[in-house]
C-alpha cells in the first residue's frame, strides 16, 4: 500500500509530465479500473477527451488531475498495485495495463495506469464549490496532511486536546490529519517518547507541537529517499526506496534493542494491526481509575 510519500513521487511526476497537455483519448481496457465511475468507461473517456490536466494535487494518499475549466477532476485511486506510469507510445502495454491516456501534442508519451490486483483505478468527480485546488467532492472529509503548506498547526493542536480519544487513533484519524500511516505514526510516537495509547487531551501544546515535528521529519526524510525517480520517465508508485529497510527505529523491531536506551522494543497488537515501542522511552499511561 503506498504511502503518502510514494504518493507525493507519483505527484510531482504527473507535475512534470502530465500538466498542462490535452487529451487526445481514452482506452479503457478493464470495467473494474473505472467501477468508481458509475457511468461506465465509455463516459469516463468521452469526458475526459478534448480537456486539459491541470498540475496534479494531492491530500495525504489521494491523488487528483484538475480538468481545466470543467469543474471536475480525475481522482486516481492506486489500491494496493496501482501504478501511474507515463510511458513512450511505443513501448510495450504492460500486462496489467487497465487505461490508457493519449495526448493531442507531439511529446511522445502517454499516461497508462496499470494494476495487477485491480483494487484501484481512476474516476471523475465534481470539485468542491470553493475548492482552489479542483478538490473531488467524494474526499472533501479528509483532512489536509502535515507536509501541505495549508495545514493548520494551532487547529489541529485545538482538535487533538477536545477529541475523547488516543494518540495514535488520532494520527490516523483522516479527518484529522491525513496521509500519516501506521509506520509513520510508530515512527513519529518512538522519536516523541509517546506510547500510542496515551489519551490526547493529555498532550499539552509542545508536546503537540513536537509530535507534528516529529511526523514531518519522518515524512520528509522518506520522501527524500523515494525521490530519486523524479528525473525519470518512469513515474513508479511502487519504486521502493529502501527507506522502510534503513532507517526505521520503532516500526517492525520486535526484540531488537532500542536505539535511544537499549530496551527491547515490544510489539502490541493494536486496532487489526501492531504497534512498535520502546517499553521503557514509551510508558503506557496511567490507567483512570
Ligand atoms: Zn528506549
């Protein structure tokens, strides 16, 4: 599943090679890459034909290319495979080619969006009345991540001490903070000294604040390692960048000593999934009794 700084590579590849160009047509090649459009693939491409990309946005792990003029904008969802790929013409179709983009210019590329598994794929929304960015409709409840400009550090601080809940339940709140991931959070907690389960109305505001940095670092420094494909053609959702190999501290280090004090990390199951931490940097709160 990609991540929000996988995502953000995708991003900046679109950026580059998808904006500003014009559709020339659209193949679609498997219904279930457009079921999230319900009119089918045949409207999905007489829609999208003859309209212009604006630069690709993105919010946490959702990814969009504003139509020009349209009000509308393609959402890309990438599910657990999918891959936007802008491709010479005349390459081969990859075997798991789903749609296909041609472009009325003399560049020479197309965008093709190819899915092994078939749980993504591309649809068309409206944008939010007021939304600057060609917002889809459909993802309007999710919030801003911590790496757009936008992100509101003092709301999101406010929202945290009047929310009823826990820490990391509410990094991965989406309508709170978005694109932050079950690695990140264990990442950004171990480097805090925070235990997930400690209650936010607890948090007082630079223990908030330091949090926010500490997610912004992690966030950052995966971005760095997964952008070397920039300056390539080949826009790869699952280009790894060995980032998950090298530099984790708390994420998937069960038994291992940690890194700040030595103690053997502990792994907890935690909402179908697990939590990482360091059993003495991390202290579970004090129950309430
Ligand atoms: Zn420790």
């Amino acid at each position: 599943m990609p991540e929000l700084p996988e995502v953000e590579v995708v991003r900046r590849g679109l950026e580059r090679w998808v904006a500003g160009r014009t559709v020339a047509g659209v193949e679609v090649l498997h219904p279930r890459a457009v079921r999230r459009h319900p009119a089918g693939g045949e409207d999905f491409a007489a829609r999208l034909k003859g309209q212009r990309f604006e630069v690709a946005r993105r919010r946490g792990k959702y990814l969009w290319l504003p139509l020009a003029e349209t009000g509308t904008s393609v959402l890309g969802h990438l599910g657990m495979s999918g891959q936007l790929l802008v491709q010479p013409e005349d390459a081969p179709d990859e075997k798991h080619l789903r749609i296909r983009v041609r472009f009325d210019d003399s560049a020479g590329t197309e965008l093709r969006f190819v899915d092994q598994r078939t749980f993504g794929g591309l649809s068309l929304h409206d944008q939010v009345a007021d939304g600057a960015d060609g917002l889809p409709d459909v993802i309007a409840h999710i919030a801003r991540d911590p790496l757009d400009p936008a992100f509101d550090d003092a709301a999101f601080q406010a929202a945290l001490r009047l929310r009823r809940t826990t820490i990391k339940r509410a990094l991965l709140d989406q309508s709170l903070i978005s694109g932050v991931g079950n690695i990140y959070a264990d990442e950004a907690l171990w480097r805090t000294k925070l235990h997930y389960d400690r209650p936010t109305a607890t948090l007082t505001r630079p223990r908030s604040a330091e949090l926010l940095g500490h997610v912004r670092d992690v966030m950052n420094a995966a971005l760095d390692a997964g952008g070397t494909s920039f300056d390539s053609l080949y826009v790869n959702v699952n280009g790894e960048s060995g980032y998950f190999d090298r530099s984790l501290d708390a994420y998937g280090r069960e038994d291992e000593p940690c890194r700040r004090c030595g103690t053997p990390m502990r792994r907890r199951a935690w909402m179908n999934r697990s939590s990482y931490f360091c059993p003495r940097c991390q202290r579970p709160p004090r129950p309430t009794l």
